[in-house]
C-alpha cells in the first residue's frame, strides 16, 4: 500500500493555545515524537473537549495505517504467528 499523507482536522481558533499546550504536554511524556524531516505516513489529528472540560486529542488513523495493517483471519493464524517470534 502507498503510504499517505493526512492533512489535520481543523481546530477552531479559539481552541489553538490550548491544543498546543495538550500536544507540548504529550510529547513530555513521550506519548508523540515531534519530527526533524517528513516521514511517510501521516496520520490526522483530532481534538476535542471531555465533558469534564480537560481535552482530548488523539490521531485518527482510520484512513491511513488501518487499511494497511494485515489482520490474521483466524485466532489459530494469529497464536501460530506469535509463537514463532
């Protein structure tokens, strides 16, 4: 599969601080990896409001890597493929 590139949801301008700062917080923790130079697949960001008021973003890989991850077809197929690594 050609790898693809997504292009970000939009975030409503008011919310772009705040964004910010929840991605500056996950790449601390190490949960994203800010880039130097592009890379061959890129996944879409999503970001919104929980309804305790914190935020929420994630990426949404739904229309990228997911068609391309191979899925075994059976349990037996899938327990065979991890007792072999």
């Amino acid at each position: 599969m050609t790898p693809v590139q997504a292009r970000p949801h939009r975030c409503p301008v008011a919310e772009e601080l705040r964004v910010a700062e929840a991605i500056r917080d996950m790449e601390k923790q190490g949960i994203f990896k800010k880039v130097k130079k592009p890379k061959a697949w890129v996944s879409d960001s999503v970001s919104r409001e929980k309804p305790d008021g914190s935020l929420l973003v994630c990426i949404a890989p739904v229309q990228t890597m997911n068609k391309a991850i191979e899925v075994p077809s059976s349990l037996f197929q899938l327990l065979m493929n991890y007792c072999q690594s």
